[in-house]
C-alpha cells in the first residue's frame, strides 16, 4: 500500500516538472485575436530617464563644463555614466574662448566630466567649425579626438579628413588619414 502511494506521489511530480519546464512546447501562449503564438519577453530594464538634463562641472584648473541635453538616461549598473540624447555642450577654458559642441547622442561620465559625443558632432570654435561623427572628449587629458568624414571648415580652407586630435590646452591640433596612401583634402575658399 506504502508503494502505491510513493509511485503515485513520484508519479504526479515527474508530471509537475515536466509541465513546469516544456510549459512553452505544452501550452504556448496564444493571441486571442490573430491566434498567433506569442513569445514572453522579459522587457526588465534597470534604467532611469530624465528629461532637460543639465550639467556643470569645473575642473582644478578653473575650466568649466556645461553640458545640456533633452534626454538623459542613467544605467542604475553605472550611474557615473548617463547617456544623452540631442546634445549640446559649452566649454569654457580658462583664458580662452568658448568651446560649443552638438551632436545625436552622448555619453557622458559623471566623475571624470569624459564624453563621448556621437551622430552629427558640430564643434565651433572662433570662426572655425568641425563637423563629424564622434569626439571624444577629456578635460582630464586635455583631448579633443574627432572623428569618421571630418570637415574642418576655417576662414580661409576646407579639410576633409579622417580624424583630427586638438589639445584643449594648447590648441595644437592634428589632422590625418587612418590609412597611409590617402591624403587630407584641402580646398581653399578664395
């Protein structure tokens, strides 16, 4: 009788387990309207999202950094790191001008000020304006790497490059080609 009892209860749980795990293959989720399989989505998102971000930083050497967007959202895994969307920012080195910087998207690192601009990146600076892809910018290295079908449109000529590094500090800026048998475009305006 003690036997009975262990096959049946062994015998309920091995058909619990087995619905449990092919629950998918056994009973498949339908839409009662289009009768079409439904598969479930796990849509957990640790995220926060904030609208009109703004930012102000300085740094030890006195510079100051704005940095403003529609959108920002915070990864709660990272929250040193809030990513931007429809960006602008405004760099304000110490006895110089003013540096403003829009771009798509951003990534900025709330410690350290570093960002990583993206899509439509459009830096102007006196009367000279860089447009590209991506920047990524440190005020912690002094560098302002640009980057993927620049144009460096001054007074006088017209670049277009691969990729341009600027020391924020002493402005001496550098212009190439990743690869070596293509050279910079340079067009004069007069």
């Amino acid at each position: 009788m003690a036997s009975k009892k262990v096959f049946a209860l062994s015998l309920i749980i091995l058909i619990l387990i087995l619905l449990y795990v092919g629950k998918k293959e056994f009973f498949p989720t339908k839409n009662l309207e289009t009768n079409e399989e439904l598969d479930v989505v796990d849509n957990s998102y640790s995220s926060n999202l904030i609208k009109e971000v703004n930012y102000i930083s300085k740094d030890s050497r006195g510079n100051e950094y704005i940095i403003n967007a529609e959108i920002g959202e915070i990864d709660l895994k990272n929250p040193d790191i809030i990513y931007l969307t429809n960006v602008k920012a405004l760099i304000n080195l110490k006895n110089s001008e003013t540096i403003i910087i829009k771009s798509d998207y951003g990534k900025y690192n709330t410690k350290n000020f570093d960002t990583i601009f993206s899509q439509n990146v459009n830096i102007d600076y006196l009367d000279k304006n860089i447009k590209g892809e991506y920047l990524d910018f440190s005020l912690e290295k002094n560098l302002m790497l640009i980057s993927r079908n620049i144009i460096y449109t001054g007074p006088d000529n017209i670049l277009k490059a691969d990729a341009m590094e600027m020391n924020i500090k002493t402005k001496d800026s550098k212009i190439f080609m990743y690869e070596q048998n293509k050279k910079v475009n340079i067009k004069s305006k007069n």
